[in-house]
C-alpha cells in the first residue's frame, strides 16, 4: 500500500475528488440544490481520509539514520 501511498495517482486521485467536491460546492451555491450538499460531504470524507492517510504514515516513519538532530 506504501507504494501506491506515495505514487502519482494517488495524488491524482485526491486532486480529483478535490475538484469534484469544489464543482458540488459552486454547484450547490449557484443553483441551490440541496441534494448536491450531501455528494460534498461525502467527497470531503474521501479527503480527509487521503490527506490523513499521508500525514499518519509520516508520522509513523522514524528517522533513518538515528536520532533527528532537529529536534536538539
């Protein structure tokens, strides 16, 4: 999964459920229609769920070579 994590279509594949959710939103904001709302919501759990998988697997890798001297 790793792989696929720090690939171009993962990145692809949120800049796409991006746009999709940003064309709910104007779409929602232009005509009204409520119904669209609920297409956003869903789309911004996909996200959320992306971005966090990349942030959590950062956060889950150590340094590779020993102690991080940044944090000194």
């Amino acid at each position: 999964m790793r792989k696929f994590l720090y690939s171009r279509w993962f990145f692809l594949f949120l800049a796409v459920v991006c746009l999709l959710d940003l064309a709910a939103d104007v779409t929602e904001l232009v005509l009204g229609n409520t119904d669209l709302n609920y297409v956003a919501i869903g789309l911004d759990c996909i996200a959320v769920a992306l971005a966090s998988w990349v942030f959590l697997d950062l956060q889950s890798r150590g340094p590779k070579h020993g102690d991080d001297s940044r944090r000194r």
